[in-house]
C-alpha cells in the first residue's frame, strides 16, 4: 500500500507513444518501431502512452495510481494493471509530463516499459522497517530506567514513523484518495500522541510497516506467474538473412523473417518449423508435461522450448502479438472485466471506509458530551475503531483471490478472460459441447468410397475436386484421401457454398454437389441406398453424398475419433454435478454414436442459429457453457453463460469466447470449473475473515478489552491472512 520509500526524483522519460489509430497501424495503434506520430493534433482520441509503475504493494495501490492519474485533464480512460505493474492511458493531447508528475505526487515512480527495472536494494527498502525497531528498542529501554525520557523517546519513535506514511496520506489526499489507510493511521497515530499514548502510536505504526513489508512479499509472490510468462521470451533472436546470420532484438522480428532457435533455446515469436521434424516443449504455455514433437509446416508459440536440436522456423507473429503477449494482454484486460463480487466490494469500500471514520468519530466524542464520560477514554475507543475498521483486507480479499485463480488456471493452459468470466466459469450447472473438433479429434478420414456409376477413384476426384478450398474438416478429408491416392483433380469452377445444405460447382459444363443425404432433392435416394446410409451412420460414420448433373453417383463415409480424454472429462463434470449435452450439425445416428460412447444427451443437424436457439433455451433453466472450436459454434458460445473455446479452434471462436483451453485437453476443462469454484469459496472465505476480524475486535473494543497496537495487529493479520489464503489457489495450478 505505501510505496516504497525513495530519496530519488521520479525518472523523466518520454513514454512509449502511439500513433492514432488507423488500419495502417492496427488495432494497438502502434506502428513497428513505435516511434511518435509526426502528426498529434490528428485523431487525438487515439492517443496511447505506457509506463511501468513501480512501488505497488497491493491492487489498492493500483486504484490510487488510477484516481491519480484520472485528475489529469485531457485523460480519457486510464488503466493500471497490478499483475503485471503497467500503466496505460487513452487521451487527447500530449499529457505525459502531466502524468509523470501527478503519479510521482501520488508517491509512485514510473519508467519506460522497454526499460529494464533496476534491482532493488533490500538495504533501502526495509532501511524506515529497521530504524524504527532499533529505535523502538531504544525507547522501551529508556522507559524501563527513566519514564520521562522514555515517553520523549516514543514520541521521536512515533514522529519519525509518521513522517513518511503522513507525507504519503498528505500526496494521496491531493491525488484525489481521500479516505487511504495512511490517512487512518496518520490521524491514528497523531491522537495517539495527544491523549499521551505514546508508546502504542509507535507500535502502531511498527506493526503497520512490518504488515506493509508483509503484503509486498505476499504481492511479489502473485505476480511470479506473470514475471515468469514474460521471462519466457528472450530478449534477441538469431534471424538469417541471404545467408548470414545476425542477432536482432525481438522487437525487430517481422512475418516472414527466418528465424534459428539453439537446442534448449526459446522461440522468441510465433514461428513456423521449416526444419523437418523437432520436439519442443510447451509446458509453460499449455501445462503439457511431455515434448510435442512437431513436423514442417506447424505453428510452434512463442516461449516454447527447442528440446534436442537446431530448428529453424519461418516468424508468423508481429511484433507484441505473440503468444505470450496475447495471454499478458488477457491478463491486463482481466483487470477490467472484474467479477460484479469484486466490484461491488469496491463501490461498498468507497462508502464504507468514510462511514468508519465518521463513526469513529462519534464514538469518541459523543460519550464525553452526553455521558460526561472521559474524554481521553472514549478518543482512545474511537482512534481504536479507527483502525478495526480499515478496509485493506477487504478491499484485497476479491482481486487476491482472482488474480491467483487466473494464474492457476494458465498454469493448466486454460485462458479465462477476467474475473466476470471467471464468476460466470463457476456457476456453470450445464455444458453444450460441439462434437467435432471439440469431442472428437476434429480430423476425420474417409472410410468407405461407394460409387453407384464409375470407379472409386473417379468418385473421389469429383468430390475432392469441389471440397478443394474449404476449411470445413470433412472436406479436407476428402481432399487429403485424394492425394494420398495420387488422383489427379479435374477443374472445378463457380465454387459455392449452399447456405445448410453443402457444397457445389462445375465440372467439365456439369454441376457437382456434395451434401448430406438428408439435404438431397427427393426422389434420389433410392430405399437401398437409405439403408445402406443408415447401417453406416449407426456405426458413427458420416456419409456426404456426389450429385453431377442431378444424378446420385455415389457417397463418401467419413469418421472422426473421439478424444482420448473425452470419457474421463465428461465422467469427471458428471461427478462435479455438471450435465452435458451435444449440439451439432452432424445426422442424429453419428451425433448418438458419439453421444452413447459418452453418455451424453444430444441434438443434431442443427444450424448455427438452431445451436444459439438451443443454447439460449437451456441457458434460461440454469447456467450454461458452450463449448466449441468452429466460426458456426461462435454465436452460441455468445449466447451461453460463458463461451469456452478450443485451443486449435478457429480465430472468431477464440475472439468470441471469454475462455480457452490453449491445448486440446478436454481435462483442462474440468480443472477450469474446478479453479473458478475454488476461487469464489476463497473469495467467500476472505470476506468471512475480514468482516469476522473487525466483528470482533469492534465488540472488544467498545467494552475497552482491544487496544491501538491489537487493533492495528488485527487489519494487518486480516491482510496478511486474505493474501495468504488467496495464494493457496496458485497450488490448483500444480501437478
């Protein structure tokens, strides 16, 4: 909470500016060198500027620096983001300086963000911790000899205490934080000298300190996942370039640019592997414990490591996109997507901490006025419930807790999109699962090739020749069956894609459509074919049938697999009180193969709009999540409670979701819902702590039983023990 003490002026920097933002710049609006705009008065709306923010202890902190900021005129929208210490600010105009100084008055420091941050010396930090013990040791000695000079020496005990957290109130107050704990314990400790206690004012702010050095060890612990995601990429790569190899920052990586990574080296972007085959290990990004061996031709991400050999790739990610920095930007915009618990806490913190103070006050004064009471006893009562009723601990129990939820669940390579998503994640009652690509491999392979006029290979060309172009996963079945036989396709022209109902173009002047047989014109299927189609469909097989020139020539069967851990995921939801249910496009017969497998209920053929109907109709019963890998799966995942997408999903449905697995383990599903469940009994369990502690000690207090010093020692207990029962999430992210 109180930043860490430093005799330096804050570091003047000309931050990291962002051009306007257009489509030459992209969505950051930052061009590739990030240099500034030669033109600032266009567009000013787009307007970016970053720093990085040292001295925060705690996500309060984050909070003060935002209101500091938000003082500033011409500052639109301004965002701190504790877990990764970084701030970002939308405005108008050039209001850098303007910026750096009202952060530097708030008692923060800033620095450039591509700046490498100095190491702290422990000496200076705990240097205010230290001479205040040897000075409290002092002044209780004195006091045990010579009682005058020892209330002298608590007296200078307490004002050298009070001076910097005082100075930290007095820069808060000005930034706009009107009711922070500095200022509680400055008022604490100043009426503490007044009614002559002494030494419990320096002992409050002796166990204040300690608790401050406590909360910053406990926040340095949260933030190890985030340090350690950004310590995966390296800071240069060897790019080769005509032949020659050179070493170049990463920021200089560019698509297309032909990158080396040593055995043991990290990818320091997302590449391409142009070497024939090589193993790498991706457990820091997706929890996979064992090597994935990877052939030419596949995307590796950045941070991955090269297990046995020199590899060379071709670099697919811009500069700042990653896959690393696309789950750091996650983990920034989760910050703004806070849980309504967590935000509710914090609009109830605004009110509740001025409500305190006033109570405070009344304790203190109206006793002596209406009881004739002691005055020096009821001040003492009200300084006392001053502190019970700081809210740090609270304030803290919510964003400890998400914040460390968040980092378990990326620690299984599971990506959940803010603490909203992470509420949602948790009061899921009900799973909709697309089948293929999300229960099942998502590769399927042709199985049977049933020509009614013609050869099998002519049937196969035909039908891979109209498939050839699409993304579809049957169709590239079809179109891979090809080439493993060696056919030669014919030419198909006026491709197009038959809204529902499949696939046609021109072959040689005749029409060519591939659609399910159910979608066929009647009158082509003759009652040999339905069953043959049937008795083929029940095994779990998809059949597609070939029409050229309005004539049945014959049908392909295809089948997918199912995932390895389909069955034990779906056994394991089942034992968290979770239902399941497929929706998918596929006929009823394969869609109940699957279904029967696992023992899940199922609706088929269904269409984008009939997933979102279906979806939007269990969603009203109970909370559902819709789980999928496909463009038509992201309108119903829009529709659910939450949206949870697969890893090798498609780009809209990994945009669309407001979660993802970066792997294609239907486990990592459970360990989700079981993360985002143990989160808000967490979450719960530290409101309980934090309301339960000042409960007590406000009883104990007004019956006069709790003094400053155990006062001050419950908040810091309070915080110490929410922050810590917070950290216990991070051990979910284990094993």
């Amino acid at each position: 909470m109180t930043p860490r003490p430093s005799d330096k002026k804050a570091p003047q920097f000309a931050a990291m500016k962002l051009r306007p933002l257009t489509p030459e710049t992209g969505s950051c609006g930052c061009d590739n060198a990030c240099e500034p705009a030669p033109e600032l008065n266009e567009q000013p709306q787009g307007l970016r500027y970053s720093w990085q923010v040292s001295g925060m202890d705690c996500a309060a902190c984050a909070r003060k620096v935002e209101t500091a900021v938000r003082q500033v005129a011409g500052v639109s929208q301004v965002q701190v983001t504790f877990a990764t210490e970084r701030l970002i600010v939308d405005a108008g105009q050039d209001v850098r300086a303007q910026i750096e100084k009202a952060v530097q008055n708030a008692g923060y420091q800033l620095r450039d963000e591509h700046a490498d941050a100095p190491a702290p010396s422990r000496l200076r930090e705990n240097l205010p911790l230290l001479t205040l013990i040897l000075m409290m040791a002092l002044s209780w000695t004195l006091e045990q000899f010579n009682h005058p000079f020892g209330q002298l020496a608590f007296i200078a005990t307490t004002l050298v205490g009070l001076f910097p957290i005082a100075r930290q109130a007095l820069r808060l107050i000005k930034s706009g934080s009107w009711f922070a704990i500095e200022t509680l314990m400055s008022v604490a400790a100043i009426g503490a000298l007044f009614i002559g206690a002494t030494a419990e004012a320096a002992m409050v702010l002796l166990l204040f300190l300690i608790g401050e050095r406590l909360e910053g060890w406990a926040a340095s612990r949260a933030r190890q996942g985030v340090s350690a995601l950004i310590a995966l990429k390296p800071e240069t790569a060897t790019r080769l370039r005509e032949g020659a190899r050179e070493t170049v920052a990463i920021r200089d990586l560019q698509p297309g640019d032909t990158i080396e990574v040593a055995a043991g080296g990290r990818l320091p972007a997302d590449g391409r592997l142009i070497s024939e085959f090589a193993s790498f290990d991706e457990s820091a990004l997706t929890g996979e414990s064992v090597p994935v061996e990877r052939h030419a031709g596949e995307n590796v991400p950045a941070g991955a490591t090269s297990v046995d050999r020199l590899v060379t790739l071709e670099v697919v990610s811009r500069p700042g996109d990653s896959a690393i920095d696309r789950i750091l930007k996650l983990i920034e915009e989760a910050e703004e997507r806070r849980a309504p618990i967590e935000r509710f806490i914090d609009r109830f913190s605004r009110i509740y901490t001025p409500v305190i103070m006033a109570v405070a006050l009344l304790v203190a004064v109206l006793p002596p006025l209406l009881l004739n009471a002691a005055w020096a006893e009821w001040i003492y009562k009200g300084l006392t419930l001053l502190l019970i009723g700081c809210p740090c601990a609270l304030v803290i129990s919510t964003p400890a807790a998400i914040t460390s939820g968040l980092a378990a669940a990326a620690r299984r390579g599971a990506l959940i999109k803010g603490g909203a998503a992470l509420e949602q994640l948790g009061r899921v009652t009900q799973i909709a699962f697309d089948k293929t690509g999300t229960l099942t491999v998502g590769k399927p392979q042709v199985t049977a090739i049933n020509p009614f006029s013609g050869s099998e290979e002519t049937l196969l060309a035909l039908a891979a020749a109209v498939e050839q172009g699409s993304t579809h996963p049957l169709a590239q079945a079809v179109v891979e069956a090809a080439a493993q036989r060696g056919l030669t396709l014919p030419v198909a022209q006026t491709q197009r894609t038959l809204s529902g109902r499949g696939i046609e173009a021109h072959i040689d002047g005749q029409s060519v459509l591939i659609s399910a047989p159910e979608k066929l014109p009647p009158g082509l299927l003759h009652n040999a074919v339905r069953l043959q189609i049937q008795e083929q469909e029940s095994q779990g097989q998809t059949v597609i049938a070939v029409v050229r020139a309005g004539e049945l020539i014959g049908t392909l069967a295809l089948r997918d697999t199912l995932r390895n851990d389909a069955r034990d995921a779906v056994d394991a939801l089942k034992n968290l009180g979770i239902e399941g249910v497929i929706l998918t496009g596929d006929n009823p017969r394969a869609a109940a193969a699957i279904a029967s497998r696992l023992g899940l209920a199922f609706q088929a053929e269904l269409l984008p709009a009939d997933k979102v109907q279906a979806v939007t109709a269990r969603n009203a019963r109970a909370p559902l999540a819709m789980v999928g890998d496909g463009i038509n799966d992201a309108p119903a995942m829009k529709a659910a409670t939450i949206g949870i997408a697969m890893g090798g999903g498609t780009d809209v449905a990994l945009e669309t979701a407001d979660a993802a697995l970066t792997h294609n383990r239907l486990s990592g599903l459970v360990q989700m819902i079981v993360i985002a469940r143990a989160t808000h009994a967490n979450i719960r369990q530290n409101i309980a702590m934090a309301l339960g502690l000042k409960a007590i000690f406000l009883v104990t207090t007004l019956l006069g039983m709790t003094g400053l010093w155990l006062a001050v020692l419950a908040d810091t207990g309070a915080t110490v023990l929410v922050t810590a029962n917070a950290l216990r999430l991070l051990r979910k992210g284990r094993g």
